[in-house]
DNA sequence: TAGTGTTGTAACCAAAACAGTTACATCAAT
DNA sequence: ATTGATGTAACTGTTTTGGTTACAACACTA
C-alpha cells in the first residue's frame, strides 16, 4: 500500500506556482511540462485543492495562484486536499462478538489507530509550503 | 487511500493466539470464527507473520503460536509483517530537470517524507501485543 | 464578433491491489 | 490408511490509480 502521487504532484504544483505566479501565468500546461505528467491530472488536482481553498484559478483567461500565504499552507493541509479517506486504516468489518477478541478488538484498537495517525498528520503539519520554497531555492 | 485490512486482522490473529495458544488448538479455521474473514486469507496472512518470525506454525498438526514473548511484539513489526512496501509515499517519477522545482523537488521531499514515516513508525513501536492483550483482559 | 488559449469534466481504457472463494497437494499424528 | 491441518494455485469481482481523448464553457483580445 501506498500513498497516491496525488499527494506529491499537488505539493510540486503549489511549489511551481508560489514560485512562478509573479513572473508568469502558471497554467496546467505549464505546470504538465515541470511535473512530467498529463495535463489533465493537473487540473484534477488543481480542483482539489482550489476546492480546499488552497489555490485560485481564474478560468477562461487561465493561471493559478495561491489563495493564502506560503507560510500558511502545510503538507497536512494539502495532504487532505487530496486524501479524502478520513480513516487512514481499513478495519475487517465483522468481528465475532461471541469471542472475547472479536469483541472487544475494536474498543482496544481504535484509540491507538487514532494515535498513530495523529502521529503523522501532526508531522506533516510541522512543514509549510514557505518552508519547501526556502529549501527549493537554496538548492537551485 | 487506506491501508489494507491485513494490518488490524494480523494483529486480530496475533492476540486471538496469545489468547488462546495455553487452551487449545488455535488453526486457521477458529481464528476465522472470531475474524470473520475466510480461512485461506488467515492462512496467507498466519504466513506473512511466520516469515516475519513473529509466530509458528506447527505443519501437520496444525495451530499456531507465537514465536517470542508478547511484550517483545510491537504493532511496527506487525505492519512491517503484511505491509510489505518500503515507501509509504509514491513519488512522481520523471519531473522535468529544466525547471528549478522540478530538478530539486526529490531533494527538497524526500527528507520530509521520512520524516513523516518515521514519525508513524515511532508511534506504532510505542505499542506492544502485550499492551493489547492487557486492555483486552479489562474490556471483557 | 470571431478567434484564441484555457479550464472543467465526461467518457473511456489498462494495470494493480484487495478481498473472496474453490480446489487440492502436502504434511504429521493417530 | 484416515484425519485434520497447512500451503498454495487459480479464478472472480471490485476499487483505485494513472493515463488519454474529446469537447463544452469561459474570458480575454484583435
């Protein structure tokens, strides 16, 4: 199992756009030719995260822009723009209630699933896109 | 996204056998009682877990029983049982090297990323067989 | 107002992952 | 030999992912 590259190409996007927006109009197609994928999957994603308020598309005359500050944007924040699963793990549906474990396993499990996730999206919670655009440029 | 039930039905198996490995047989047809799951995934999984060294499973005869002592049993090392992907993230494969973001994105992510699954593993260390086993007990 | 470039979206397709099932060879004890 | 288990192959259906073509809707510009 693995996370989609959704998750991935949307955090490219945002880079590309936080920083070209100013220099130029960053279109899918643009955006398509820096990432290496098909120009419609961009716009997919891009609707996903102008969906959650991360990103502003003007249509017709086309380009995409941040819709708040780079420092205000974190991964989590995009990770959900592009994960809709609210539960991060799948649980067997019908555990047998007539035996002491299939009864009780959801009570014991479900706090620590809760913890580990909150694990994580806490530490994707920790790095803004201002952060990502930082290194990006020292690496340049 | 989620990850595969085989996480919470390993870990379902594993204490049904620290359970009940000192009373009885415990083959794949019983723990599919209290799953309820069918036996051969049981079965797939129950080996899953024998090459992860976590249980043992006697051939012939059949039942399985745990291979080390409950405590020493860490829901990390489940995953690590069923979930056999290294990365948690797929990455997008070919960004353009001719962009500034798309040349750099590998460096800028990866160490994230870890970061990231680190923090989910870390997590899932905290918690052993033998804690689930005791909350169990008080639940039933 | 016609043309241009762009977005939004529907309609497909192929590949992979999951979950489920049947069937059967193999094994170890009685 | 019989019995009760495990190990595994083969097949099915569903869902997710990634990719693609096609086209309507939109907003600017000449």
């Amino acid at each position: 199992m693995q996370f989609s590259s959704r998750f991935t190409i949307a955090t490219h996007i945002l880079l590309c756009i936080a920083m070209f927006q100013n220099d130029r109009k960053v279109t899918s197609n643009f955006l398509s030719g820096s990432i290496n994928v098909n120009p419609v999957i961009i716009r997919n994603i891009l609707g996903q995260l102008s969906s959650a308020k991360l990103v502003e598309i003007k249509a017709g005359i086309g380009g995409a822009y941040l819709a708040k500050p780079a420092d205000e944007i974190t991964l989590l924040d995009i990770f959900k723009s592009v994960e809709k699963e609210e539960a991060l793990f799948h649980f067997h549906e019908n555990p047998n209630p007539k035996c002491p474990v299939g009864r009780t396993i959801h009570t014991v499990m479900d706090g620590k699933i809760d913890t580990i996730q909150s694990a994580m999206e806490n530490e994707m919670s920790q790095t803004t896109l201002s952060d990502l655009l930082c290194e990006t440029k020292k690496n340049m």
